[in-house]
C-alpha cells in the first residue's frame, strides 16, 4: 500500500489523510506542536462547496451537528441593512452554509480521522525531506525521522513544506486589517438566528450573527497600515482599541463588547496572490500553504477541504506521484487564486473612504450578485466517482452544479 506523509495536523492535515484512505493510501498526521488544538482559535463559516467536498468523504452530517446554520447575510451602514445575499444553494439534504468554531471543527476532524485509522503523532515539527530511491524520509526537530512514497504539506501559512519545495518561495502578503472578536452573551438584538450581518462602521468593519442559543459572534477588522509583531499585538488593548473606534456609532457594536468576557488575542490578515511551485517530485503542498487566502472570502477551509478531496482523487487515479500532483494543480490553481483575487477585493473594501460610504449602497443595489453570478464560488462540487483522466486535465474538471 502506498504510504503518504502529512506535515500539519490543523484542519487539512485530517481531511486530507481521510480523503487519502478512501483512495486506498495509508497516511501518518505529523503535528508540529505537542498537543492537540482544543479550544484554540475563533469561529469560521464553511460554505456549501466546502461541505459538499466534505459529503465526499461522509463528513459533512458530523460538521453540520456541531455548527449551526448561516444560509444567508446583510449588509449594511448606520445601523441600515442595504443588501442581501445568499451563501449558495443547499446540499441536496437541505445542508446549508454552517458557522463553526473553529475548534470544535478542528476537534471533530480530528477525532473522526482517528476513529477510521489515521495516525497522528505530536511533537514532530518537520525540519527537511530527503529524496530516497522508493519515496522520501522527512526528518523532525526532535530527531527522529519518517519514511513515505510521498510528503503532503498542509502545515499552513508559514509552511516548512513550501520553502523545502521551493527555498525562493515568496513570503505571505499582509493584507493592512487586523482580526479581532469574540462571543457576547445576554444581549436580546433584534436579529435573525443564522443571518450574518456585515456592517460598515465610521472607523471599522464588523460582523456578527446570533447563534441559536442567543449568544452573538462577532467579530472586527480595524485597519492596520503597518504589519504588527507578535509583541505588538500582545501589547494592543483590544476591549479599548474597539471601544474608541466604535464609540457615538449606531449598530450593536458597543454593546457586542461590552457583553463579550473574553475578547480574541488580535492577530494579522495574510494571504498568498500566488505560489509559483506548489510541487516537487514527491511532496505537496495543499491549503494555505500553497494558496492562503483572506479571511474575507469566506472560504479558507472550503478551499483547504476541496484540496483534500481532489488530491485523492489525483493520487488513486494516478499512478505516478509527481504526474498526480500536476493533475491536482491543474485543477485547483485557477479556482484557487480566483478565490484568493476575491478575498483580496472583499478586504479592500472594509476600508472605506468618506465618498465611498456614500457610493457603496448605490453599487451593491444596483449591483447585487445573482445566484447564478457567484455559482462558480458556492457551486463547485467534486465528482468522486469521475476519474482523473491522464491525458486530458481540462475535460476531468471537477464540475459546478
């Protein structure tokens, strides 16, 4: 049986190594930090595509039981909705769009990996890969080493894997906002259970949508020009920080902070325009280690998922390994650094200039997306049972239904 490496055990690393045995691959999880990542981080949306990838795997119910749904958004200005959307079709069992924690989405993978057989070992922060005659050996920093017929990186933004695959690989852009956010309790808004609202404050952009238990998730994007360290942003007063730029607006802001007890540690917005070399011989990179993009899209596990499930596809139906991993980067390139370009645009405008406060409302009435216009976004499904054809990428195109 072929013997897959994977390097990062966040969300892409266990969907990955699933998506791999359903390919008849066995595959090991090495993890960097040593221990699991229960309870670290904030919430995310995974979008239809994303969990349509995941039904592949007969995942999505187990996603879908722990988040709650968020079929749709507003947008608005002033404490006034002035648009609204919807975040794809449903699934043909009714699924829609979830909103998840992150760790609970973690957690969840995780543990369903396990329980089908993948292993996943901690402590194993990967240092090198050397080519061998039958595959590659990664060596870790504690020293010991892992032999495979092939290495997948799915070790993030800052990924040990790009730069063995590629030592000129370019840096993550930063993307000048910051994140920050929480869950509030006790408030009684005036909202949808499940409808996300985007608001456009004076001084920043926030989000927040109530979850069915009636707590509010939120969170905030302060422009930042200049990319902040690790220190500086441990430094930052963050309950204050947002106090000062939401205070005398409308909208719930105020209040979102006032009634949240914990406030996220701040961090960064990055993302990749593009990785020139996702693959080398018998390594890979998959997710935001070869296409990160802005939290703004909407769609940084979808993508990371869609990954997973297409390189398996590509490695069962391949049977040259360095000839499925160009298979699976002619198919998920252009989509991917599509979806990148559409974060990147959605970022730039939670900046806003005092004309386009005013200009924006006409736009996006005047200019709202039709179902069918962003059906390439939330549409994308991927066929398990097509085969990946070896002479012809274009036509093995995952399809959008």
């Amino acid at each position: 049986m072929t013997v897959a490496l994977i390097a990062g055990g966040g969300i892409a690393g266990p969907v990955t190594a699933m998506a791999l045995r359903k390919a008849g691959i066995d595959a090991t999880v090495y993890e960097a930090y040593d221990r699991a990542a229960d309870g670290v981080g904030a919430f995310l949306t995974l979008a239809t595509n994303g969990l349509a990838a995941l039904r592949v795997l007969d995942l999505h119910t187990l996603v879908r039981d722990l988040g709650f749904d968020t079929p749709s958004m507003s947008i608005g200005m002033g404490g006034r909705p002035f648009a609204e959307f919807d975040f794809g079709d449903a699934l043909p069992d009714g699924t829609v769009t979830q909103t998840i924690s992150r760790a609970a989405l973690y957690t969840a993978l995780r543990d369903e990996a396990v329980r089908r057989g993948v292993r996943i070992e901690y402590g194993k922060r990967l240092e090198s890969v050397s080519p061998t005659a039958d595959g590659v050996t990664a060596t870790f920093s504690d020293g010991t080493t892992a032999h495979g017929d092939l290495l997948v990186g799915a070790d993030g933004l800052r990924s040990t894997t790009r730069t063995i695959i590629d030592p000129a690989a370019p840096p993550p852009r930063y993307v000048p906002l910051l994140n920050a956010g929480g869950y509030a309790r006790g408030l009684d808004l005036d909202a949808e259970p499940g409808r996300m609202h985007m608001v456009f404050g004076r001084n920043c952009f926030y989000a927040y949508v109530v979850h069915p238990s009636g707590d509010v998730w939120w969170f905030a994007n302060p422009r930042q020009p200049r990319e902040l360290t690790r220190e500086e942003l441990a430094r930052v007063p963050w309950r204050e920080t947002l106090h000062g730029l939401f205070s005398g607006q409308d909208g719930p802001a105020l209040d979102l902070i006032d009634a949240t007890e914990e406030i996220f540690a701040g961090w960064n917005t990055y993302d990749f325009p593009k990785v020139p070399t996702w693959h080398r011989g018998r390594m890979v990179i998959i997710g935001d280690a070869a296409h990160a993009t802005s939290p703004a899209s909407g769609q940084g596990a979808s993508m990371a998922i869609e990954d997973a499930v297409t390189l398996g596809k590509c490695l069962r139906d391949v049977e040259d390994v360095p000839a499925a991993f160009t298979r699976y980067e002619a198919l998920r390139r252009d989509r991917v650094e599509r979806v990148v370009k559409q974060g990147k645009r959605n970022g730039d405008g939670k900046s806003l200039g005092p004309v386009m406060r005013h200009v924006l409302p006409l736009i996006l009435r005047l200019a709202k997306p039709s179902a069918s216009g962003m059906r390439w976004l939330y549409g994308h499904r991927i066929d398990w049972d097509e085969p990946v054809s070896t002479d012809d990428v274009v036509g093995q195109r995952t399809k959008a239904r």
